[in-house]
C-alpha cells in the first residue's frame, strides 16, 4: 500500500461578476500538494508536521489523507 496526504486549496472564480450576483460565483479545490509515503506512521508524522506549520488546516478540510491499494499503478517508492 502506498499512503499520502493533498493539500486542499478552496477558490473562488467570480467571473468578473458583481457581489450580488455572487449566487453565480463558482468554487473549486487547488491541490497544491500531494506527498507520498511507504508507511502510515511516517504519513501521520508529515500531516502533524503539515498542521504546526500551517495553523490553519485541518485534517478532512485542508488536509486529505488517502490510501492506494497494492496493486494499483507501478509507482515504487525508495528510502
């Protein structure tokens, strides 16, 4: 199994729109970020480390962690 973690982003496109109309305002995720890792308690350690640095974030809102299966990809990771 492979483990990370993305780094979530919300923006906001206002496409040149006025504040009332903001209904037609649309919002998407940036993904700034994504690291990987062979192990989960080394992916734990990063998003503790992710959270100190970064105040603001939070686990599930600005940081999703995920898990691969083994057979997934050909992507090889090395220490």
């Amino acid at each position: 199994m492979i483990y990370g973690y993305a780094i979530l982003k919300k923006k906001r496109e206002t496409y040149g729109l006025p504040y009332y109309c903001s209904d037609e305002w649309g919002d998407y995720f940036e993904v700034p970020k994504v690291r990987l890792f062979s192990n989960k308690v080394e992916r734990d350690n990063a998003i503790e480390i992710e959270k100190k640095n970064n105040p603001g974030y939070y686990v599930g809102e600005n940081i999703l962690p995920f898990t691969t299966k083994s057979n997934q990809g050909k992507l090889r990771i090395i220490t």
